[in-house]
C-alpha cells in the first residue's frame, strides 16, 4: 500500500524569488545479468554525475540560485553513495538534489536506511516487516535518494524504493519478483511553508483494486490545505523511460489537473516535473522505435502559458488536455529554469509562470551552455509532436 510520511526540512528560500531547478536529462546505459538489472557502465554514470555537480557547484552565471537538482531514475552507483554525499556538503544551503541508485538489493537497501536511520525510520521499519515476513535479502530493489541541505548546513539523506518497476522489469513483476517500496515522504519546508514529493516514474501512474497512487497524494494535499492552507507545490517524477508521453501519463495527468468530479485545492497550484534519461540510454529488451528523453513540466492551465516552439524545447497543452507543459527535446542536456511564485497567482500579471533560463548540451570539457542564437533557430525533430 502507498503510505505517505511526513518530513520536516529546515529549508529556507529567499522572499520574492523563483525558485530555479536544474533538470539533468542524461544517459544511462543497462544490462541484464541472470533476469535482473545492472549498470552496465558505472564508471561513465558516475562520471557524467561528477561533471554535472562541478557545474552546480562553481555556480558560474546564475547557477548559484539553484534550489532543485534532478537527475534520472537508476543512475547513480551503489559504490558511488559516500562520495556523492560528499559533493553534495559542498552545495549552497537550501538546496535539494534528487537521484536514482542503480539497481541494489533488499540487503542493500536496508543498509543504506538503517546509515541514515533517523530520516528513515518509517521505510526501515518497513523492510524489516517485509524481510521478518519472507522477503529475501537478495530481491532486487529500484529506489531513490533524496538529499537535502538545510539552511544550517545540516544534511538530511532520504531513501525511497519504487512501488512498479520500469518497462525493463515488467516481465519480473508477474511473479512480484522485485520489491515494492510501501512508504514516501512528503517534504514540508519551513519556514518557507513549501511541499514537494519525488516519485520514480511508474509510481506516478501505478494503481491497483485497492488504491491508486496519484489519489493519495491528491487527499494527501487536499488535507494539508484544509489544515493549514498549504498546498503540494512541486511533485518530480524522476524516469528512465522509453515512453514518456505513453497515454497512462497523459490520463492521469488530466485527471490530476482536471478536477472533473470534485475540486482538489491542495494540487490545482502543484507544478509536476519529469526528469527522464536522454535518448542516448541503453536498455535491453527495449524496442527500436522507443525514444527517451522529452523531459517535461506541468502547470495547471489557469497559469496561462502561452503555446511557444523553440530548437530545444516547446509549450503546449499535452494534446488538449486542462494544463500548459514545457517540453524537451529527447537528446542530452542540462534543463535550467524556474518555477512560478508559490504563493502567488495574479491574473493581473503579464509575468510567464515558467522561465527556461539555460541550456547546456555536452563537450569535451563538460557541459557548454547553448546561446540565445541556437534557441532561437529552427525547431530540432527530436522536439515534434509523438
């Protein structure tokens, strides 16, 4: 069952400022070894994640203004997890970064939890249920770190397990082969009164007989406004798909926004982002004509964004549906912009509620950051409509 805990983080963000996320759209390469998952090329993952941290950290340009780092699902090595978390000391305060782990074990899992059992003491209670009623150590597991530093400098490391697995373990989950996180932290940052939620791709769309996951987070969020007046501002879905505009999003997607049976104050503000890998993934068993990338953001279309086409990105309403979406182009690059004013919706200003500030594409000396002329040129093909 998808159970959702709260956590409080000492965040504070600055008065009268957008708050600017930095999206990572990279590729990540996999195998499959014996029917179960792997990196296939650790080294080049931790790498690319290195060469993007060097960037956020020198904050050259406006860069130094991040809030939000989001990178794809199951990215990061296991191996990897203490020198990440050293880069991550030498972030700004406030800021927040979100990852997948490569494909671990329960074992694993339960290791990096009870390390930071006191940020995760719902999610270990959780797995050491499962594993005293059965569960074997060695199910594979695919999950999530988020890690915060607060305005103190404190860290927080949070770990949350994918209740689906993606397109490649499909076949798996007919048998509940893969282990299925139960619990997942809801984010209230104070004093800055802002909420957020990660998810890991399918668990943005998965339901069952008994419960549908977007429908929790919508109660959830409805019971905080009724509370406090407060509302789920950002909800990230970080991929590694190979349909991202496959029509179980897109339904939920109208849904979330639609509000056609009942209204839904606590998420008719709430900006949904999708960090998915870029085109240039490997994944076995993974069609031709499947594409990843498309990155994309969600408003609510009483924000009023207007239809624009662009060489690297373009805004819409996702085939007619009761949003406005920023979308991406498939190939690899760093997303840089900001989100709209949480607490402000004036119908007054002639302000966009989304600003793409930069693009970086790869070269050989790490991430170049394309001009304006560029933007601006012909649309790419990899941005058309699917």
């Amino acid at each position: 069952m998808f159970q959702i805990v709260e956590k409080d983080l000492q965040i504070k963000f600055p008065l009268m400022r957008h708050l600017h996320v930095l999206s990572c759209q990279v590729p990540n390469n996999l195998e499959k070894r014996k029917f179960v998952y792997h990196l296939a090329d650790p080294e080049g993952n931790w790498k690319t994640i290195c060469s993007v941290l060097d960037l956020v950290i020198s904050g050259s340009g406006n860069l130094k203004k991040i809030n939000f780092i989001f990178f794809p699902e199951s990215l990061l090595p296991l191996a990897r997890v203490p020198e990440m978390l050293d880069r991550l000391d030498n972030f700004r305060p406030n800021t927040i970064c979100v990852i997948g782990l490569g494909p671990i074990t329960l074992g694993d899992y339960k290791g990096l939890l009870q390390q930071f059992a006191s940020d995760n003491q719902e999610a270990l209670a959780s797995v050491i249920e499962d594993l005293d009623s059965g569960a074997i150590d060695t199910l594979p597991v695919n999950c999530c770190m988020i890690s915060a530093k607060e305005d103190d400098g404190t860290r927080r490391v949070f770990f949350e397990a994918k209740s689906h697995p993606f397109v490649g373990e499909e076949a798996l989950d007919s048998d509940h082969y893969l282990y299925r996180g139960k619990v997942f932290p809801f984010f209230r940052c104070q004093p800055s009164c802002y909420n957020f939620m990660a998810l890991i791709c399918l668990d943005y769309a998965y339901r069952d007989i008994y419960q549908s996951n977007i429908n929790v987070i919508i109660e959830k969020a409805n019971q905080l406004f009724f509370d406090t007046r407060q509302k789920l501002n950002l909800l990230a879905v970080i991929a590694c798909n190979p349909k991202p505009e496959h029509h179980a999003f897109g339904d939920v997607a109208r849904g979330f926004y639609g509000e056609y049976l009942a209204r839904s104050p606590g998420i008719d503000d709430t900006v949904t982002l999708f960090c998915n890998s870029s085109e240039d993934t490997v994944c076995p068993d993974c069609g031709p004509h499947t594409c990843y990338g498309h990155s994309s953001v969600l408003i609510h279309k009483n924000h009023k964004l207007r239809p624009i086409r662009m060489a690297e990105y373009l805004i819409d309403d996702y085939g007619g549906r009761p949003l406005g979406r920023l979308r991406f182009g498939s190939t690899t690059r760093l997303h840089y912009f900001s989100l709209p004013f949480f607490h402000e919706l004036d119908p007054r200003s002639t302000r966009t509620p989304l600003k793409v500030h930069a693009i970086f594409r790869p070269d050989k000396d790490g991430w170049y950051r394309i001009n304006r002329d560029e933007l601006t040129s012909n649309p790419l093909d990899s941005i058309d409509q699917s």
